[in-house]
C-alpha cells in the first residue's frame, strides 16, 4: 500500500512533547512492518527542514535526514504540479490551507495514494484515508 507522508506526521514523529507523538510513532512502526510504500513530496521536505530547525534545532534536521527521509519516496513536484496545487489554492481562499498541502494533494492525486499519514484535516476533508 501506498501512504503519503505529511508534514504533520514528519514533525510528531520526532517531536516527544508533541501531542501526537506517540500516534505518530505507532504509525510509523506498522507502515515500516508491513512494509508500506512510503512518499512524499520535495516540499513537504522543505516544510519539515524549516519546521524542524526552528523548533527543534539543527541536530533535528540532520536526524531526520539521515534516519527518516532514506526510507520514503520522494516525489519532485513538476512545475504543472505547482501550477495544479496553486491554483487550489487560490479557489479555495482559505487561510489555514497551504500551498504545500494542496501541492501533496495534487501528489498523491496523480500517484493514486489514497492514504495519508497525516494530523492536517484537510487531507480527510479532500477524500484521503488517514493513516493515525
């Protein structure tokens, strides 16, 4: 099975004070056992770098890049994917709804991911499975 991996998700997973912490590593755990495709986009690694930095220092960033990113997929957003994922985002006129979620879900969209491991509720509210 394919699961797409948030943002949300990346930061729980590390994160001990986070309120989803333990969840997320649960989560983690049986998408690596049961051996789950995992993916994700090169903007939801930029989101999770500066997220991770600014929080949680840059002793965060290099764990997560040494420990977490070599076991995901990492799908490189094309420039039509931007131009798909903009334009959500600007006909949605929302505030809370990011350029990089509509972009994952234009993502997962075009890779057939139906399941997303994910505390962002706007993935539910888009028709995605959540993996939490």
């Amino acid at each position: 099975m394919k699961v797409f991996i948030d943002t949300s998700a990346f930061y729980a997973l590390l994160d001990r004070d986070d309120d989803n912490h333990q969840i997320a590593r649960t989560v983690w755990r049986q998408s690596l056992e049961r051996e789950h495709h995992l993916v994700t986009s090169n903007y939801v690694l930029v989101e999770t770098f500066a997220l991770l930095q600014s929080r949680l220092g840059i002793d965060a960033v290099r764990g997560f890049h040494s420990d977490i990113v070599p076991v995901v997929a990492v799908e490189f957003v094309s420039p039509d994917l931007h131009r798909l994922g903009l334009a959500a985002l600007l006909s949605a006129s929302r505030r809370k709804l990011s350029l990089v979620d509509c972009v994952s879900f234009e993502v997962m969209r075009q890779s057939g991911i139906a399941v997303a491991f994910t505390f962002d509720s706007h993935f539910k509210g888009q028709g995605f499975r959540v993996a939490t």
